[in-house]
C-alpha cells in the first residue's frame, strides 16, 4: 500500500460511497472521528463535516415527522 492510501481519511472512503442510512451516517462520524484525532483531517474540515451532518439529521427528522401526521397538521419544518 503507498504512503498516500495510508493518509487518506478514513471518513473520505465512507462519504465517497454515500450516506444513505443511519449506520452509514454513523460510520461515517466515527471515521470523522478517528481521522481528526490521528491527524488525517483538520479540526476546522471536521467541523463542516459536522455542521454539513446536522443539517442532513435536521431535513431526516422533518421528514420522519411530517410523514407520521395527518396532511392538514403538517407544518413548516424549516421556520424562520
């Protein structure tokens, strides 16, 4: 293996193939994770990877909860 697979993040590999589940959201933080702390991505990468993954929890959840109501209850999701 060369030097440059070994640096590349881990995270990198896992977002390449897509976040389409909560396991893979979840392996993907724990990537994060790991790569931040041994160095393979900088603190301020891993902070918009983080903000990037809450925005995606956020558009999941106001899914989820307005899918489970009657369409007349359904409300905004996103007010301002």
């Amino acid at each position: 293996m060369s030097s440059t697979a070994l640096d590349q993040p881990k995270s990198l590999q896992v977002a390449e193939r897509g976040i389409k589940t909560g396991r893979d959201f979840a392996d993907f933080m724990s990537c994060l994770m790991s790569d931040i702390v041994a160095g393979r991505v900088t603190p301020q990468v891993g902070n918009g990877a983080c903000n990037a993954g809450g925005k995606l929890l956020k558009v999941v959840r106001c899914n989820t909860s307005t899918a489970t109501r009657r369409p007349a209850a359904r409300k905004p999701c996103f007010s301002r």
